[in-house]
C-alpha cells in the first residue's frame, strides 16, 4: 500500500510539472487556437528561412512540436559550426570560400536541405554585420603580407622584456604620484 501511494505521488508530481513546463512554453495564456497555429507556423518559418529562434520558441517547440524542435536544435548546430569556421579565416575571401564550401557540401538527398542553406546564408550575413569581418583584409595575399608585416613588428620589438610589456595604460600608472602614508 506504501508503494502504491508514493506511485501516485511521483504521478502528480510528474502532471504538476508537465503542467508547469506547458504553461512557461505557452507564448500567451490567452491566445486563442488559431493564434496558436499562427505562433505555430511563424516558428516552422523562421526555421526555414534560416533564423535563430529564442528561447520562448524553442521552450514551445520542444513541448508542442518535437519533431520541429529537433530540427531548431540542428540548425543551431550547423549555425554555430559555421559561425566557428569563419571566425578562424583570416581575409574575406576565405569567408565566402568556407561558407560556399558548407553550402556545396549539404546532400541534395538531406530533407533539411533547404533549411541548412537558409541558415548558412543567415549565419554569413549575420557574420559580415561584424567589427571581426570588417577587419579582415579583402584576400587571402593582402592577409599574408599583413602577416609578414605583423611578424616585422614584432621582431623590431624583441629584446628588453620591460619594454614589451609597456602599455599606455602602464605609463599613466608609472607617472602617477607617490603618497607615503605615515603610520
């Protein structure tokens, strides 16, 4: 009898917070069913268009629509996949070459197809929006002669540690007065 009352406990426990996570998925208690489809299908949109969902969306679709969720859930891998590639380039043109590279290399047999393109295109667009982007030099023989500038430099500044290590911000301390305090 013990047993069958803590089986009923664990079941109530397990409906209140079913209960709970549908509730903090709902996007607004008091939308009606078609507004609720509506909610629905501008999710399932923004997925294949390629945009990011928030966390609201993504609450909903894993109570209400698992299966679109899973989905969300690849595209924001792939997203990020690609988002860590092009941080690693090192001109503009290696961008456009790593994403048209995840592009061509998507399977035409993939049902999401559609839907990893968007992302990438979403994810590069998103990327060029970047101070990160708008550093980078135009190609890949303009980034390789910053290099070999950049390496100049740094041979000019080799020898006294001290002095690699000045910062302006290390000046201004060292031009600071000096105060005894009397104790």
């Amino acid at each position: 009898m013990n047993a069958s009352v803590r089986k009923e406990e664990n079941m109530n426990a397990n409906q209140v917070i079913k209960e709970q996570l549908a509730r903090f998925s709902d996007p607004e208690p008091g939308m009606s069913e078609q507004e609720r489809e509506r909610y629905h299908q501008n999710i399932l949109a923004k997925i294949e268009s390629g945009k990011k969902l928030s966390s609201q969306e993504l609450a909903y679709l894993r109570v209400n629509d698992p299966m679109a969720y899973q989905k969300a859930r690849r595209m924001e891998q792939k997203r990020q996949w690609l988002e860590q590639q092009m941080k690693k380039c090192k001109s503009k043109q290696e961008v456009r070459e790593v994403v048209e590279n995840a592009i061509t290399h998507v399977s035409e047999k993939d049902p999401d197809r559609d839907a990893i393109i968007a992302t990438y295109q979403e994810a590069y667009q998103e990327f060029r929006k970047t101070a990160r982007y708008r550093r980078l030099p135009d190609t890949r023989k303009e980034a390789e002669e910053e290099e070999k500038q950049g390496k100049r430099k740094s041979q000019a500044f080799e020898g006294d540690p001290a002095e690699l290590a000045r910062t302006p911000l290390s000046e201004i301390y060292d031009a600071l007065p000096v105060f005894d305090t009397v104790g």
